[in-house]
C-alpha cells in the first residue's frame, strides 16, 4: 500500500485513497459504472452534497479494524470511507431499489414537460430516470406548481422543476460578492427565492444555469432557440480579464445559440465562466477556436456523435458485459 493511503473496495474493484476521501470520490477515481449518481454534490462547491440521496451505496464492510456492516445504505457524497471499507453501488440490489424510490421522489413534483423543457438532452434528472425510474407515479395529491419568475435579465426561474439541491445557492454563496438569492420555507413549501425578486447581476451569476441539474434555472438568452441534440458544441477560449475565458460554444449551423462552462465526466463545470464570456459574447470572431467538444454517449446529446469511453473496470472483469460492450461499440462504429 503506497505510503498514508488507505484501501477501500467498491463493487469489489480495490482502490488506494487518501484518508479523508469520500466514498462518492473514491469511486469517482475508479471511474465508469461503479460512479454512484449525483444531483445535489457538486466538488467544487464546499459543503454541496448530502440532499437528494440519489448516490447511496451499501457499506457491506465498515473497515478492517470493525468490520460490521453500517445498519443502513449511506450518501456516499458525505461518508468518508475506512482502511479496508467494502461498498456496494451497482452490485447492491438493495441499492438499485433504494435509488428508485429517490427517483419515484425526486419526480413527485417535477412536471412531465421534457417536450418543451430546455434542459431536455442534458439533464441529469432525465437520465437518472431513464435508468432508474419507474414507469408510472403512485402520488395522487396535488403537485406544488409556481409561476415563473425572471431572475434578472438573463436567468429563468422555473420553480416548478426545482429539485432544492442547493447548488444554486451554494454559487450565490460562494461565487458572488453579494448573496440575494437562497431557500425560503421548508418541507414542501420550501422554494428558490432572490427575496422579492431581486436581479442577481453580479459576474458569476450564469454559472448557477450550468450547476442546476433540472430545467429550473436556464439561459433566457437561449431558452426556446433550438433542441440541444441539434447544436454543435465547440470549444472555444478568449483572453478573459475576470474568468479563464475558456468555454464550450454551442452552435447552429454559423451561429453561437449559447455559450457555457466546460463540463467533465461527471456532468461539473471544469471551471466557472464569468457572465460577460457566457451573455455577451455570442460571435465566433470573439473566440478562438479550440476544436469539437467530446460528448459522453450517456445523454442525447450525443446522438449522431457518439464517443464510446475505454470500459470501466467493472466490465473489464465480467464476460457477459464484456460481451455487451463489444457489440456496442461495433454499432457505434457503423453509426460513424
Ligand atoms: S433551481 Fe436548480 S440548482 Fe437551484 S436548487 Fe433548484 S434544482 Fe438545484
Ligand atoms: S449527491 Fe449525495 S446526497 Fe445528493
């Protein structure tokens, strides 16, 4: 074992960490299907994490010192993991099933309107249920629905979808010299709220459209302009005097329809963008041009431009999925 590290095993693939580490984290360093979802932790944003429990995983093995199992399944974006700590996520069938009631009720709320809804394509809601959803609800009450709400010029606020992950609120926090934007009520009468409305103007204020995981908070600049699996997506730079000026441009045919943040692997921005890159600088001739975006295969977004990853370890070891990949990556090399 490398020096101060600590061993964990998740889905029996072993991995070396610091002390410290999360579980969400640890597994995120394997990588592929082993990566336990998340809606609400965001690792660039302190304290995120710990709302929605979309990520929860069996602590099978609490560590090699006591290694009685946790009573219950655990949010692996707040449990630090233990010197010989065994987790399971894809293996666990009690995980799957516990993930599906999360969805059945992160969905109790949230209104069915992919069709028109911006975020379609490229929201994590949509494919969490996709792969963990049921097919119908069994809530018969009353939804909470709100009416939609500028926050100031550039932001839509459609309350309706909001999950309450706090990310938003955690970028008004931390990003933004001066907080008019947080959670008012809670329970179910909970909601996003600028405090009467105010205009969240300050130079960091888009990066809460790239955090939010649902269509509730979107890019009036964009929104209605086009489907995102129609768009382009380029990467782009510009010398910056206040963010790095590095950014993806979202195109149609000639034109930029938007400009966002990069995203990684796991759906967070690489680096927040100031509003200036993100609402003023819709020509190409104010970039330079990096070249086309991967898209990862999981979200349609991708459709037509399929990038398949190198197989997660997980599948590596098992034939049957082996097997599986082989004969997506052959369709996938047909598409091209
Ligand atoms: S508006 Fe979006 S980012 Fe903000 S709490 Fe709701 S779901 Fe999360
Ligand atoms: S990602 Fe862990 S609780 Fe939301």
């Amino acid at each position: 074992m490398s020096e101060g590290k600590i061993k964990v095993s998740i889905d029996g693939i072993l991995v070396e960490v610091e002390p410290g580490t999360t579980i969400m984290n640890a597994a995120r360093q394997i990588g592929g299907d082993v990566v336990p979802p998340a809606m609400c932790y965001y690792s660039s944003l302190e304290g995120s994490g710990g709302k929605c429990r979309t990520c929860l995983v069996k602590v099978s093995k609490g560590s090699e010192k006591d290694p009685r199992p946790m009573p219950k399944l655990v949010a692996s974006c707040r449990t630090g993991v233990m010197d010989g700590m065994e987790v399971q996520n894809i293996t666990s069938p009690e995980v799957l099933e516990a993930r599906k009631g999360i969805v059945e009720f992160l969905l109790i709320n949230h209104p069915l309107d992919c069709p028109v809804c911006d975020q379609a394509g490229e929201c994590d809601l949509q494919n969490l249920s996709y792969k963990h959803g049921i097919e119908e609800t069994r809530y018969n009450f009353d939804r909470r629905t709100f009416e939609k709400i500028d926050i100031g010029d550039k932001i839509k606020l459609h309350m309706t979808r909001c999950i309450l992950c706090y990310r938003c609120v955690m970028v008004a926090d931390q990003l933004t010299d001066k907080r008019v934007h947080g959670v008012l009520g809670r329970g179910d009468v909970s909601e996003i709220s600028t405090y009467i409305s105010n205009a969240v103007d300050n130079d960091f204020s888009g990066n809460m459209i790239d955090v939010c995981p649902v269509g509730a908070l979107t890019d009036r600049t964009f929104r209605f302009k086009n489907r995102v699996w129609f768009t382009k997506p380029v990467e782009a730079h510009r010398d910056c005097p206040t963010c790095s000026g590095k950014v993806t441009l979202w195109y149609k045919g000639e034109e930029v329809l938007r400009v966002t943040g990069r995203k990684d692997e796991f759906g967070e921005l690489e680096e927040f963008i100031c509003n200036d890159c993100r609402f003023d600088k819709k020509a190409t001739s104010d970039w330079v041009i990096d070249g086309p975006r991967s898209v990862k295969n999981t979200s349609v977004i991708s459709s037509n431009h399929y990038e398949l990853p190198a197989p997660p370890p997980v599948i590596k070891e098992n034939l049957k999925l082996q097997t599986e990949n082989k004969k997506q990556l052959e369709r996938a090399e047909k598409l091209k």
